[in-house]
C-alpha cells in the first residue's frame, strides 16, 4: 500500500504522471514528466531503508 497521502500537491507539476516511490518505506522520491501514469520503484537516501535492502541481498 503507497504512502502518499501527506505528499503536498503543489510541489507536484501539472504534467508530473510519473512517480518515483521507495520500495522500502513506499515514500514519494520524486515525480517525471511523462506521457501517461507510471510508476517506478527505487530506494530513498533513509539509512533504513539502505540497511534493510542490504539485508535482503544477502539472504
């Protein structure tokens, strides 16, 4: 389930379809413009959520 609900609608571009979200802790990173929906998975700069995906590499 995404994590969106406190991200602040106006730093959100009119044309910004694309959404960068955290695997990790299902934040918002960042936004693209692109040309319809689209929804791309990375990790944020959190320690946390580095260490846990660190973790589940080597297991």
């Amino acid at each position: 389930m995404s994590n969106t609900n406190h991200v602040i609608l106006e730093t959100i571009h009119r044309h910004d379809l694309g959404v960068i979200i955290c695997k990790s802790c299902n934040e918002v990173i960042a936004t693209l413009p692109t040309d319809g929906y689209k929804k791309f998975y990375s990790l944020c700069d959190s320690l946390n959520c580095r260490d846990t995906n660190k973790g589940a590499i080597k297991q």
